[in-house]
C-alpha cells in the first residue's frame, strides 16, 4: 500500500501535540499594528487551541497525526 499523502497547506499551519490538541499560530500579527494594543499584540503571540470538531478535520488532513 502506498504511502498516504499528507495536506502541506495544513501541515504548515498547525501542530499536533503529544495529546492530540491541535496548535495553530493565530491571526492578526502581520501589519497594522501601531492601532493594536500591546495586550491584544501580546494574546495574539500566544498559540492557539483547536476546538474538537475542527481538529478532527485538520487531522483527517494529517495522515499520520
């Protein structure tokens, strides 16, 4: 049986951990940041948690996760 293939785009984006959670890096940090308060700068810097139902579709993407 061949291998299976795995979704890059999604491999690239999100991490599974040792528990099975999915990590992602959040949104919003990229530019117009000067308007963005530094506590909102500092929550969005921090990794982000999946809920259940989509990280069962991210790992359907991840073959091996």
């Amino acid at each position: 049986m061949p291998k299976m293939k795995t979704r890059s785009a999604v491999a690239k984006r999100f991490r599974v951990t040792g528990g099975g959670k999915v990590l992602y890096k959040k949104q919003g940090l990229r530019h117009i940041l000067t308007k963005k308060s530094s506590k909102r700068k500092g929550n969005l810097r921090a990794t982000g948690v999946l809920s259940d139902v989509e990280a069962k579709r991210v790992k359907g993407m991840l073959p091996y996760s």
